[in-house]
C-alpha cells in the first residue's frame, strides 16, 4: 500500500510533458497502471491526463545524398590482383561452407525421419512399456529447429555468393 502511495504521488509530482495515465483492474483482479489506454473489457479509470496541446509533430528531415570523400592519402590500397585473390579465396571458403550446410541439413533430415518413425517409450516397474508422447515430441521439435538452422544459413550463404 505504501509503494502504491509513493508510486501515485510520483506521478501526480510529475512534470506536465507525460502521457495520460490509466489504471485498470483485468479479469484476474490484477491492478495495472500504464500510459497505453487498454482496450477490450477492461475499463480504464484515467489517473493522469497528459497535455493536449495540437502542436505539429516535427517535420523529418530530409536526408541529403552524400559525396564520397575522397580515401586519405595514406589510406591502404590494395590492387585489383590481389582483391581478385582475396575474393576468390572468400568465395571458395564460401562455397565449403554452403557444402557443409547442405550435408548437415540432409542429415538432419535422416535423423528427423528416424526420430519420426521411433518413438519413445518408457517402462514401468511393473514391466508394462508407455509411449512418452512429450518427449517424443519434444525430440521432433529440437530437430526441426535444427533443419529450419540449417535452411536458414543455406539461404545466407547463397545470398552472400550472389552478392
């Protein structure tokens, strides 16, 4: 009670820039103090009223197209043989890792459908054997983050070499 007092007396100290304040009380009997009016069923009582002042938003600035400045004189310089080198060597390593990709996703695959088509089971004292339907599940969810990893990085991978 006392932090709700301190809490509503800071408001009400406030300086007048604030928004509106509301407080409303949900289905659950939660009490909730937020500067965004709720909408649905709950019925906001309005603690704080911010001001209503009809001043314009500022206007966006205008974004000016900017001149390349010239590289420094002692700026490094590489030539176009050696950048060729380097691009070439990025683009294989590149390509070793969309290969790597691949062969992962196809994995995963192999291993989703065998997951798919093994479920899991646990024994009972008495001998009795149960399916564990959430581990199962689980199991298959771990998995399809995997592929959907690895489908992911293939896609960057070849937006990257196609750049």
């Amino acid at each position: 009670m006392k932090r709700l007092f301190y809490f509503i007396a800071t408001l009400l100290a406030a300086s007048p820039s604030l928004a509106d304040i509301y407080k409303y009380t949900d289905s659950n009997g939660v009490t909730t103090y937020t500067n965004i009016r709720p909408d649905g069923k709950q019925k906001p009582e309005l603690i704080i009223s911010g001001p209503r002042e009809t001043e314009a938003p500022p206007a966006a600035r205008e974004k000016k197209p900017s001149a390349k400045a010239p590289s420094p004189s002692n700026f490094p310089k590489v030539d176009n043989q050696v950048q060729t080198q380097r691009d070439n060597k990025r683009r294989e390593i590149l390509m070793t890792e969309l290969d790597q990709e691949k062969q992962a996703l196809e994995n995963a695959h192999l291993l989703y459908e065998e997951a798919k088509n093994t479920p899991e089971v646990y024994r009972a004292a008495n001998g009795k054997t149960f399916r564990n339907v959430a581990k199962y599940e689980e199991k298959l969810r771990i998995i399809e983050a995997e592929i959907q990893a690895h489908e992911r990085n293939i896609q960057l991978l070849n937006k990257e070499l196609n750049h």
